[in-house]
C-alpha cells in the first residue's frame, strides 16, 4: 500500500508543488533531447562559426576550449548565441579543422548569457 492511497492529501500536496514549481521556472529555457545516453560532461559555452574549410560550428567555453560537436541542432546554428550543453566525447581526435575534440550532445539549450 503505498503513502499516496493511505493519506490522499499527500498525492494533492505533491500535484500542487508540481505546478508551482512549473510556473515558477517558466523563464527557464527548456532542454532539447538530441540522443540517449548518460553525459560526460557539461558545457556552458558559446556557438562560434569558424570558416574553416568550408565552415563548421563549435561550442567555445568559458576557458577557451572548442568543442565541434557533431549533432548540433540547425535552430542553433547562430554565430554567438550563449548555450549550455550535456554532451559526451566521441573521441580524443581533434575534429577536421583541428578545433577541438569531437563530442556529440545529448541535450542542449539556449542560455540567458555566456559566464
């Protein structure tokens, strides 16, 4: 028997939290699932469009480190737009134009700004 069919009152409580919380955070960009997976790291970064050998987008980070991901969404193709980013690395190789590591992300969104 679990707590929510003995006190009826706990399962309106937890319903009520929900949605407050929701409305809460709705200024919160939401994150778009890319792939399954667990992540390795997270990215806070910004998109950077590179014209290298025919152009390619990165993700640079606060550090100055780039990263080409490899399933960057079209709807964040954008030459400073501020992300933050789940990803994981696809290998230690650096990517075709020698940029930085290759990682394939598995959720992304847009952030408020680039810290």
């Amino acid at each position: 028997m679990s707590c929510f069919s003995r006190f009826p009152w706990r399962a309106r409580l937890l319903g009520l939290t929900l949605v407050l919380a929701t409305g809460v955070h709705a200024n919160i960009p939401r994150w778009f699932e890319l792939a399954p997976g667990e992540p390795g790291m997270h990215i806070s970064g910004v998109i950077r469009y590179l014209n290298l050998e025919g152009g390619l987008y990165v993700i640079r980070d606060a550090r100055g480190t780039h990263y080409h991901p490899i399933n960057l969404p079209p709807a964040f193709e954008q030459d400073g737009l501020p992300i933050e980013a789940l990803a994981r690395l696809r290998d230690t190789e650096l990517s075709a134009g020698m940029v930085g590591p290759r990682i394939e992300l598995l959720y992304i969104r847009r952030a408020s700004r680039f810290e």
